[in-house]
C-alpha cells in the first residue's frame, strides 16, 4: 500500500469534521469541538513557549512562526496572548457573537485581541488549505500572514518564499495526516534558506511519522520523540469512531489499551532539529529547563 493510501486509510476511522473547518468565521467550530474537549493547541502551549524561549536570541528578538494546519488562527490566539482553550470556548461560543454576521464577528475580534496585551514577541504565519478560515484569522489579527496553500497538491507560491525564509519554528497540532513528507518536500527549500527552523509537530498516534521524520533527515534534521507522553486531542465523536481508531492503532502493532480504549484521540510530539543542535541539548533537557 503506497503513503497516500495508507493515510487515506487510517483517515476514514476519523469522524470526518471538514464541514465546520472551512467556515466564515469559528463559531460553529468551536461550539462543536467545544463538545468533544477538544485540547490540543491548550497542551502545546507550554512546549510551544518553552521552544520560543530557546530561540530567541536576545532579550528583543521577534521569533517567526510557520503554523501548519493553523485553521482559526488558534495557536496565534494562545501564543500571543495570554489565553486558554476555555478563554476562546467562551469567546466564540457566547451569546454576544451568537447572533452576529460573520463580518461583525471579525471585527470584534479585531477589537477584542487587539485590547489584549501581547506577552510573546513573536510573528505567525499561518498555512492551510482551509481558504475562509484562513482568512478570518488574518482579517482578525491573530496571524501576521495567512496563506491558503495546500502544499500536497502545489508548490509555494514564488511571492511568499521570501517571506518564509526567516522563519524560526514550524509548528503543528493535528494537521499531519492531511499534511504529508509532500508538504514538508515543497516547503524544506525555502525555509531552510537561512538558519532551519526547528519543527514542532505534534501526531496522532493513529498516523505514521516515519515519512516525514525520513525527508526531515535528507535535509540535514534529527528528529526525536518526546518519549512517555501523550497529549489530548479531542474526545472520540462516537462509539464508531473510537471502535475504528482502536482497530487501526492495533492493525499498525500499537497497543490502545489504557490510552485510546479510554476514550481519546492521543498525540504523540516530535521535535526535529538540525543534527548539531539535537546533540548539544536533547529533548528531554530541552523542555525540562
């Protein structure tokens, strides 16, 4: 079975969730997943900033983020602002933007994060296919600049490689699956112009990370797992789903029991830097200090 059939595969045991993730705005996403305890970019958080921290250089520095899969701009909302996965639940899914336009949604939210202080200096660039919720996410500030790409299927467009370049860290909390080493293919040569970037992904156990672990490698990347963790994505949306994700983890040889036989979707996270900065400080050091 090729890659891309492996992944369409394993996909099908996941509730298909593509009509909430491509609307005008977030409400209708956050009012569904909010449902599902949807976690994951709250559990990055933390390791997020931790890696932000290492790489900055001096006390002024701007770090520059590539967001994969950045749908809402959500990892912006948290990284920038000191804010919490309940923090946007309450936001997005309360009364005052209940029975609003999408147009007045955004300009809310252009007010309400605008008043918010911002505790990281830092820039995110957000890339994902989802074209209108790229969209909403820079028309409300939360991204520097969006950029509605699918990279599995083209190349970056010629203007924006400049403005990829620079970037510090790649990051992702749930897109690898979609996203695939074709991704990873098109966008190594241009973010690995200058200085690599680390790159932060965060995996359902459910998919394989070998193929892009082995295009990171051609490029000069290590790539380690931060081992004995797992990270809540969501709630299992049926019996179904889970009786689906439990049958296709064990078809791949990886044991649910007392993980997803308890009732989650559970990510896995992967850090792969260039080789001399993986040797001179591991992950586990990396991200107890």
């Amino acid at each position: 079975m090729s890659d891309d059939a492996v992944f369409e595969h394993i996909n099908e045991a996941k509730a298909n969730m593509d009509h909430i993730y491509n609307q005008p705005d977030p409400r209708t996403y956050f009012r569904e997943l909010r449902k599902l305890g949807y976690a994951i970019p709250g559990l990055a958080k933390p390791i997020f900033q931790k890696l932000i921290s290492h790489l900055r250089r001096w006390p002024d520095d701007r770090v520059r983020l590539l967001d994969l899969g950045c749908s809402y701009g959500v990892n912006a909302a948290l990284l920038k602002h000191d804010l919490s996965m309940p923090d946007l639940y309450e936001h997005w899914d309360s009364k005052a933007l209940s029975d609003v336009t999408s147009e007045e949604v955004v300009a809310q939210d252009r007010r309400f994060f605008g008043d918010l202080d911002e505790p990281e200096d830092i820039e995110v660039i957000g890339l994902d296919q989802a074209e209108s919720a790229v969209a909403f996410a820079e028309e409300a500030g939360l991204l520097d600049e969006g950029l509605a790409v699918n990279l599995e299927t083209e190349p970056l467009p010629g203007p924006v490689r400049e403005e990829l370049a620079p970037v510090d860290l790649v990051t992702s909390t749930g897109c690898i699956g979609y996203v695939t080493e074709k991704s990873f293919d098109r966008l190594l040569p241009v973010v690995t112009q200058g200085r690599p970037p680390w790159m932060a992904n965060f995996v359902l156990r459910l998919f394989p990370f070998e193929p892009i672990e082995a295009t990171l490698s051609d490029w000069g990347y290590v790539t380690e797992k931060l081992e004995g963790r797992t990270f809540v994505q969501r709630q299992f949306a049926s019996a179904d789903e889970q009786e689906r994700v439990v049958e296709q983890l064990q078809e791949r040889g990886i044991d649910p029991t007392g993980k997803e036989t308890e009732g989650h979707l559970l990510a896995e996270f992967y850090l792969s830097r260039p080789s001399d900065e993986a040797a001179a400080t591991p992950i586990e050091q990396l991200l107890r200090a």
